[in-house]
C-alpha cells in the first residue's frame, strides 16, 4: 500500500484529506509564550485573537527530523511505500528534514517530492497523487509524475494587508507605507517555488479579485478539469464573490472553497484569498 502524507501547509479541509485517506504533519506556530501546532491546538480564528491579544505575529517552524523519523518508520514496518510532498523548499526546512529522515530510513521506499509551492498549490498536488494511488501506481511511479505535476500549479493570492508581509519581515517598511497610502492589494504568485508580487494593483480588493479572475479566464483553455481551489484566510465575502464569478464560466469543473491554516495565515494576514488550479501538459488536448 502506498501512504500519501503532507504537512498542515496544504490548507485542503479536514473532510478531503479524510475522504482521501491523507496523513498530515502538522508544522508549528509559536508566540514568544507559546507553541502550537498548526491546525492541532490552533485554528486560524484563534491565531488571529491571539495575534490582536499579544500585539505579536507568531513565527513559524518546520516539522522536526524526528518526527518524519518517527512515522516514517511506523508506515515503513507495517509494509508500506511512502510519498510525501509538502510547502516548497524554497520557503521552509520541512522538506530537507524529510529527506534527510528518508535517507535514514528506507530511500527506496520513502519518495519526498517537492511540491514547489504552498497552500492548496500543494493540496492539488497532494489530490493527485491521491487519484494516482487509486490506479494502482507504485509510490516511485507516483513521485516521479509529480515532479512534473509539480511544474503545472499555478498559484495566485490577492492580499487585503500587507502589515503581516511587513512584520514577517518580507516587504520593507517604506513598500508597506506606500502599499497602504495607495491602496495597494498586491498579488502573490508562486513560479519556480518562490513567491513573486506579480502585480500591483491599487483601490477595493474586488480590482484584485478580477484581475486573478481575468487570469483564470486566460488559462481556461489548458485548464486541468480535475479541480480549481479558492483558499482564503477568514476572506468570506471575497470567496464568495470569486465563486460566483467562476460559475459563470468554469462549467463542470469543480469548484472546492478551503480556510487557510495558521502557518499559511500567519504570513499572509486576514482577508487573504488565492486561486490555485493547475494547466495541462503541452502535449495535452
């Protein structure tokens, strides 16, 4: 049997993963007082109250080596094959750690992809590997067509405050200042495992909203059907919005709403909200 396991940055909701038979790690938040483990003991309302309350933004920290050693080797003596695919490596230790817990255990039956992304980039990921699983692939068969998978997630966020960028250290002051004075809803997207402002659009949240909107229509004709995700962090108008937009031309392809988990929203801030599908290989129809 092969076991997919991710970690508590793939922000797909609790009902998916369980229906999927999905193992999650969960990564940490800790507050100068304080630690907590990501979707465990935290949910992302708390995270916020917590935030308001402390007048502190938590940091984040990766899954520990021995914890990926610990049950890696659990799966691995009940005669299992594992894959596991996690946030980018790129933005977090997570991966290294499990490679590094792979190569101490069984390579040839541990198979870590990097899914070049985070949030529900890596739950699409995480789904398919789960649709490949159901056909009966092995688990190197599996982690060998995500790493091309991985290359087809397009990833794109609209944030409503750039103040939690600012404080986690990822835009300077004077971007914060002059993204509040013009009303700047940057727009996050992930290309190559990183992530980029991709434009810098200014007023309501809604231009924002369109403009990621408009994107999506761009892509429509090598849009993979499997499934388009809107994740956002407490954005529920916004989300609400995004979906009734997609209606209107996505046709059956299905349509998942997530809430963002707290590593995700920690660094993003409330009434962040994405839209992450993936696109066909070139050589498909």
């Amino acid at each position: 049997m092969v076991r997919i396991i991710t970690d508590s940055t793939n922000d797909l909701d609790e009902e998916t993963l369980k229906n999927h038979n999905v193992m999650v790690l969960p990564l940490f938040v800790n507050f100068s007082d304080a630690s907590y483990q990501d979707g465990v003991d935290i949910t992302t309302p708390e995270l916020y109250k917590l935030v308001s309350e402390k007048k502190e933004l938590p940091k984040t920290a990766a899954i520990p080596i021995q914890t990926f050693i610990t049950v890696f080797q659990e799966i691995i003596n009940q005669g299992d094959e594992i894959v596991f695919t996690g946030i980018s490596k790129q933005m977090s230790r997570t991966y290294e750690n499990a490679v590094l817990a792979a190569k101490e255990i069984d390579e040839e039956k541990i198979h870590i992809v990097d899914s070049m992304n985070l949030s529900t980039g890596i739950g699409l990921l995480v789904l398919k590997a789960c649709k490949y699983r159901d056909e009966g692939k092995t688990a190197k068969e599996i982690a060998e067509k995500l790493n091309q998978d991985n290359k087809r997630v397009l990833s794109q966020f609209a944030i409503e405050t750039m103040e939690y960028l600012h404080k986690g250290g990822r835009c300077s002051s004077l971007a914060r200042i002059v993204g509040t004075l013009l009303k700047i809803k940057p727009i996050i997207a992930v290309r190559d495992g990183k992530m980029h402002v991709a434009k810098k659009p200014h007023g309501k949240m809604q231009v924002a909203l369109d403009l990621m909107i408009e994107q999506i229509k761009k892509d429509l004709p090598r849009l993979d059907p499997d499934m388009v995700i809107v994740t956002h962090s407490l954005a529920f108008e916004s989300n609400q919005y995004i979906r009734d937009k997609l209606k209107e031309f996505l046709g059956d392809i299905p349509v998942l709403s997530t809430v963002a988990g707290c590593v995700i929203s920690s660094h993003c801030g409330q009434g962040t909200i994405g839209i992450l599908y993936m696109v066909k290989e070139e050589n498909e129809a």
